[in-house]
C-alpha cells in the first residue's frame, strides 16, 4: 500500500514538474518573439507579447523571465515618448531580486532609464544613471564588457551634449573609438556606424568639417562594405554637414536619401519629424512650394497615425495596469473569504464556551459582554483608520505621479470626477488628473515637482483650463475645483 502511495505522489509530481516547464518554455518563447518585433520595429505588437510575458511569469514567479517583459514593455513606452509610464516599468526592476544579482541585465535598465530621463530634458539625472550603468558594465568580462562600454561612453557623450559640455563630449566620443578599435569591426559594424556617426555630428557642430567629413565618409564606406539596411543617421548628418558649409541644395539630397531609407525601414517616429523640416526646408529655401505641401500632408498624416498607435500603446499598459489590479482584488476577495470562515468557526467555538460558562459563572459572562463591547469600540477606531489610509496613499500616489493616483482619487471622490465629465465630456486624462491634484489642494509648485515639468507649464494649463470652465481671474482655481464637489466629506482635505 505504502508502494503504491509513493508510487502516485512521484507521478504527480513528475507531472507538475512537466507542466511548469511546458510554461516555462512558453514564456520564453514569448520573450525571443518580443526580440524578434523590437528589431522589426513592430512597437504594438511588441508591447502585446512582452505583456504576455510578463502577466505569465509573474503569475508562476519567475523573476528572471518577468524582470525581462518589464524591461522590453518600457523599451517601447520609451520609444513613443511616454517617458513617465516607461519609469513605472523600470522602477518595478528594483524590487526583483534577478535585477540585483545580473550586472548585465542591471546595465540594461540603468541605461535605458537615463535616456527616458533625457527625454524628459532632466540630464543631470539621465548621468547619475548612466554612472550607475558604468559602474555594473565594469562588473563584466571579455568581449561583452568591451560593447557595453562603447554603449555606455555613447550614452554619457549624449548627455554632456545635452548639457552643452563639448570637452566632455569629445572625452566621451574618443573613449568610445578607443574601445570600440578593439572589437571586430564585421561583427560590431553598428557599433562601429554609430560611433563614427557620433564624431562627424560633433565636429560638425563645432564647425570642425574636414573631420566630421573623415568620420561620415567611414560611416558611408561601412554602409557600402557590409550592405547595413539601416542609415538614416548617417545621411541626416551628412545634410547637416552640407548645410553647415552653405550647400543647402546638396544638403536636400541627403535629407531626402534619409527620408527614403526610414520610410523603408519603417522609422514613423523620426519620419514624423523628418517631414516637417522638410516641408519647412522647402519654403525656407524656396525649393518648391508643391513639394513642401507634399511633406506637409505627409506629416499629418504619419502624425495622425502615430497619435493613434500611441494611444493603443496606452490602452494596452492601462489595461494590463487595470488586470494587475483586479487580480490582487481577487487574491484579497479570496484572503478575506478564508478569513471570514475563520472567524466563523471560532466564533461558533467561542459561542459554545460561553454557553457552557454561563452555566457555571454568570459572573465570568458579564467580563466577556464587557470585553466584546470593548472590541466593538476598537473596530470602529480601526474602520476610521481604514478610510484615513486610503486618503493618505492617494497623496503619496499623486506625489509619486503614479499612473493608480487618478483611479483611486475617482473611487474617493467620483461626484467631482463626474461634474467636470459634464462640463467637458471630451476632457483628457491628464487634465483630470490636474483638476484633482488642484482639488487636492496642491499648490502649483507642488504640482510641477510632481508631475516633473516646469512651474510655468504649470500655469498654462491652469489658465488654459480656467477658459475652458470659465473661472473667473480674481477666482481662487483650486477653491473653484473644491466647490464643484460640495456635497462630498471634505474633512480630509489637506
């Protein structure tokens, strides 16, 4: 009997050890098709898989597995420009312990987190990142460690440019080549493209020309020599080197060569842009008046389809924000429901032993009546304190800038979400959550820090919304916001 019983738990065993493989394999097949749509440039679908991934692997809890959907899932919020929700991927890679043991993998994020932080113009915090990301690379080996440097170095020469440091830069840029001559040039051609791409763009901006030509012409013969499909880079820079000399019609060439090689690659982001100047090079230049309406309707359109992606780029994180958020939901349901039986069974335990006491000390009866009552009191302390929680980490959401602030604050305060949503039925989100941090009392330098912009991007969008809900100028703006929800418990408020 014994025989059979050990007999069966291995099967069972041997079958679970099965399935959680079979899952396994599942999610890293997931994770190599998320590569294949990076290179693809396919951001979508990208996104859709990564999530995939993510939502499998934290649901088994591979932390190796899930680090990487939240690394690949900001990768692409980064590349459409939502730097803020970008973060939100990246800082969860804090708290999973694969992050912290993998240097390489640790260089990834560090890195990726300090472009997010360029392009929310905040470079001195784009270079502590960066610092952080050298100082991981330097934990590696061999040939690895040699290409992350060249990333690295790449990353900190853009940053000092950004902070208009050109010794820096050229410090940077050198340290770049000089570890970069030491890598195969075949088998790092587009480390090789990029860095030479690099230095002709900074001696053409510092009016250095017969080096930037040196370095853009190598980057044109690599292109020649190994075929690369992709280098719209190195054709911008060319026009730019051209048009720094004063040869706006040979510059025209090689922006319009630019042009044609991401249309092919399908760059829509910097094709968008591209556009623009192009239409705007025409006119300025006089070139043509029919082509520059070309590039104009060109730019709508890219711009039209961009804004759209963007927004299904969106709808896919808020949903899976929205999944994350009800299964914890569930997983509190189901917490609280086994606590409830609990409670259940002691409580009939409880009602037996007062029964049987009750017949041997009426006096013993009476302390426990008095100690129930007492702990009706306390539930009804803690109940307050409950309410008094959720209140203070909607403030800690809004000072965090956390995508959930505007979730839970429509929870608390819905008649205030619903007579803006009256006012304006097309009102954004993000001037939702405007109006509720100016209901909350924020003040306009409170808000900025929060929401990482200026104070006086602050003060644009309160008079702009000041227009909108036409508030008076001698009016109090966060006083007026208050006053829409009158009828709401305001004794919170700050």
């Amino acid at each position: 009997m014994k025989i059979h019983l050990m007999f069966l738990i291995l099967c069972l065993l041997t079958l679970k050890t099965i399935a959680s493989d079979n899952k396994k394999q599942e999610i890293d097949s997931l994770l190599n098709k998320t590569k294949e749509l990076r290179i693809a440039g396919k951001l979508l679908l990208q996104l859709e898989t990564a999530i995939k991934a993510l939502d499998l692997s934290d649901e088994r809890g591979y932390e190796q597995e899930n680090a990487e959907a939240h690394l690949w899932v900001s990768d692409v919020l980064f590349k459409v420009g939502l730097y803020k929700e970008s973060f939100e991927y990246l800082e969860h890679l804090q708290v999973i312990k694969y992050d912290n043991e993998d240097p390489e993998f640790q260089s990834e994020s560090h890195g990726l987190k300090g472009k997010s932080y360029m392009g929310l113009n905040l470079p001195q915090q784009a270079y502590e990142e960066f610092q952080q990301q050298l100082a991981c690379v330097k934990m590696l080996n061999g040939k690895i460690k040699k290409q992350s440097l060249v990333q690295v170095f790449r990353n900190l020469a853009a940053v000092f440019s950004q902070l208009e440091k050109p010794d820096s830069v050229r410090k940077y840029n050198k340290l770049q080549l000089d570890v970069l001559l030491e890598l195969d040039e075949k088998e790092n051609v587009l480390l090789y493209l990029d860095s030479y791409d690099c230095l002709g763009d900074f001696y053409t901006g510092r009016g250095d020309f017969a080096k930037a030509e040196l370095y853009l012409n190598k980057s044109l013969d690599l292109v020649d020599k190994y075929q690369i499909p992709v280098f719209f880079n190195t054709k911008t820079y060319k026009g730019n080197l051209e048009l720094k000399k004063g040869n706006y019609k040979k510059a025209l060439i090689y922006f319009e060569e630019s042009v044609a090689n991401m249309e092919k690659v399908g760059v829509w982001d910097e094709i968008s842009r591209r556009y623009k100047f192009l239409a705007n090079y025409y006119r300025y230049h006089k070139l043509g008046d029919k082509k520059a309406e070309d590039y104009e309707v060109g730019y709508t359109w890219v711009n039209d389809s961009l804004e759209k992606r963007n927004k299904q780029i969106l709808d896919v994180v808020l949903n899976q924000i929205k999944g994350s958020r009800e299964k914890e939901a569930a997983a509190k349901v189901a917490k609280s429901v086994t606590v409830s039986i609990v409670g259940l069974i002691l409580l009939v335990v409880v009602i037996t032993f007062f029964v049987w006491r009750v017949r041997h000390n009426r006096k013993l009866l009476g302390q426990k009546d008095e100690a129930l009552q007492e702990t009706e009191i306390m539930n009804r302390k803690l109940t307050g304190q409950i309410g008094e929680n959720k209140f203070n980490n909607l403030i800690d959401l809004a000072k965090n800038n956390n995508p959930e602030f505007l979730i839970i604050f429509t929870e608390l305060y819905p008649r205030f979400i619903q007579s803006l949503k009256i006012r304006d039925p097309n009102i954004r989100t993000t001037e939702l959550e405007f109006c509720a941090m100016a209901f909350l009392n924020f003040s306009t330098k409170n808000i900025a820090e929060y929401t990482y912009v200026t104070v006086r991007a602050v003060q644009v969008r309160k008079n702009r919304l000041r227009k909108k809900f036409a508030i008076a100028s001698d009016a109090d703006f966060n006083t007026w916001m208050r006053g829409l929800a009158e009828n709401e418990n305001l004794e919170r408020m700050p």
